[in-house]
C-alpha cells in the first residue's frame, strides 16, 4: 500500500505553515478571539462550531451531523495567512464519524486538510467557504466478519460557515 497519496498533502501543508511564519515575527501582539458558529456541508450536513483563534492560529472543534442518525466530531488546527477582511486558511485535523442502526454502530476515523477562506463581514461576524481534503484511517464497520480496509482516496467535501467572535 503506498503512503504517497496520504502524506503529499500534509507534507505541502507543513511547508505552506513554515513558510508563512517567518513572515509575521515582527508584527503586532497576538490577540485572543473566540468564535462560535454554524456550518452547512463539509463534516456534517449541518453542525456547531467552537473555535478559539490566538493570532493567526486557531483551535476548531465542529460537532455534526449528516443525516440526524450519526454523530460527527471534527478537531482542527489552522493557520490564517493574512489579518484583511478575507483571509486565507489552511489547516489538519481528525474527523470522527459513528453511525447507530438497528443492527448495530459502525464509526470511521479521517484525517482531514481543510483549505479556505474566512471574509469577516463587520464586527465579529464572519462568513467561510472551505473545502477539506479527507481520508480515511480507520473503519469499524458494522458487520463484524468485514475487514475491507479504508479506501485510500483523497476526498474533497465542501462546506460554508458563519461565526460570530469576541475577545473572551
């Protein structure tokens, strides 16, 4: 099994991150911001976002669902390129999905590489467009006797956002 489709993009996405660093060593001081919101699409149909943003960087966690029958939790890191009005992201993270039938529960692990844009419309208020690069890691499926492993694709699923922030 070849590891390059799963390790390309979190190598160019560990380059982009440390390249951008040096460009804001000398700027302001980090300001803290918590942003809460809602997403339509990428981990969920819908779902609840948390994040706490320090700077250019920022903890996600999005709490979901795709068809009201499954429980969908998505942790991320980000880094923002920019401090305008639109500012470009990228980040990694896990996405756990677990699914309960009458015939039992299954869940599935991914790892995640969300690209996109947040434009901060006026005050805390912002919109989002993202597009996340998954795979899948782990599956447990609900037929015990089945051990087919993850398929190995790269899947992109997109998704849009509104969040309010404030300094806590």
């Amino acid at each position: 099994m070849s590891r390059t489709p799963f390790l390309v993009p979190f190598t160019l996405l560990w380059l982009l991150v440390g390249a951008a660093d040096g460009s804001a060593q000398n700027g302001p001081e980090p300001t803290d911001e918590l942003r809460l919101g809602l997403s339509l699409g990428g981990t969920g149909f819908v779902g609840a976002i948390a994040e706490y943003r320090r700077g250019n960087w920022s903890g996600e966690l999005t709490v979901g669902t795709i068809t009201f029958r499954e429980v969908a939790v998505a942790v991320a890191g980000k880094r923002y390129f920019t401090d305008g009005r639109f500012q470009p992201f990228v980040g990694g993270g896990l996405w756990s999905l677990t699914a309960w039938t009458e015939d039992g529960s299954g869940s599935v692990l991914i790892v995640r590489a969300p690209l996109g844009v947040d434009w901060r419309v006026t005050g805390g208020h912002a919109l989002g467009l993202e597009v996340a690069l998954n795979r899948a890691i782990a599956v447990n499926r609900l037929d015990p006797e089945d051990d087919t492993p993850p398929n190995t694709n790269l899947v992109p699923l997109p998704g849009i956002y509104y969040r309010y922030g404030w300094d806590p």
